[in-house]
C-alpha cells in the first residue's frame, strides 16, 4: 500500500475535521460548507459539524488498519468499508460540485474528490 496515500487521508481528514470544529464553535466558514446558505452556522448544522469528526475518525481508522498502524474492526470489514467510504466520498464529492454556493464547489468538491481518489488508491492496493 503507498504510505503517502494513507498519510494524506490522515492529513486531509485532520484539517477537515479542525475545519468542522471551527464551524461548530461559529467561526465564519459556512459558505464552505452545507450547501453553503448561512456565513455563521444555526444551532443544527453547528451540532452536525461537531460530529463529523467522528465520522471522519471512522474513516480514518479503516486505511489506519489496512496499513498495520491499527487494528480496530474485524479484518473482513476493512476492504468492503474502504470501498463504501470511496464511494461515499466520491458521491460526496459530485454533490459538492452541483452545491448552489460557489465557494463550496471551488474548495470542497475538489477536497473530496482527492479525498475519494486517496481512498480508492488504498482499496486497490
């Protein structure tokens, strides 16, 4: 498996999630994020930031394990759960590039889809 593939999940899922926590606690990011509606996000969409770092843990730990830095699911559940994260991810990514604000499409649609290439890098390897 290429390390640097691994190390840039890890990475990328780091800055996303200090991205989250950022919008979580108000900071001014939301036309990131979220379709991008609100500046500063409401009450709803900040607790939905607060947990997608974890979320963004679960991903993590799945090339984690498949590269013998972790062992935290059964073995038979990573290669099936790299490939439905890929997906997710490059779905993901799509709708990022349809979001009706504009500096959402510019950011993250390319973050996720580098986020879904890293992944299927690591599924096929």
């Amino acid at each position: 498996m290429p390390p640097f593939a691994v190390s840039l999940v890890m990475l990328i899922l780091l800055v996303l999630s200090l991205f989250q926590i950022a919008l979580a606690a108000g900071a001014p990011f939301g036309r990131l994020a979220w379709g991008g509606a609100h500046r500063v996000l409401p009450v709803r969409q900040r607790i939905a930031s607060a947990a997608a770092p974890l979320i963004y843990a679960f991903f993590a730990s799945f090339p984690l394990q498949k590269a013998g830095y972790a062992h935290i699911w059964p073995s038979g559940w990573i290669e099936p759960g790299i490939w439905v994260i890929a997906c997710y991810l490059a779905v993901s990514a799509g709708l990022n590039a349809m979001s009706k604000s504009r500096p959402e499409r510019l950011v993250m649609t390319p973050v996720a889809a580098v986020l879904a290439i890293l992944f299927f890098i690591v599924a096929f390897s």
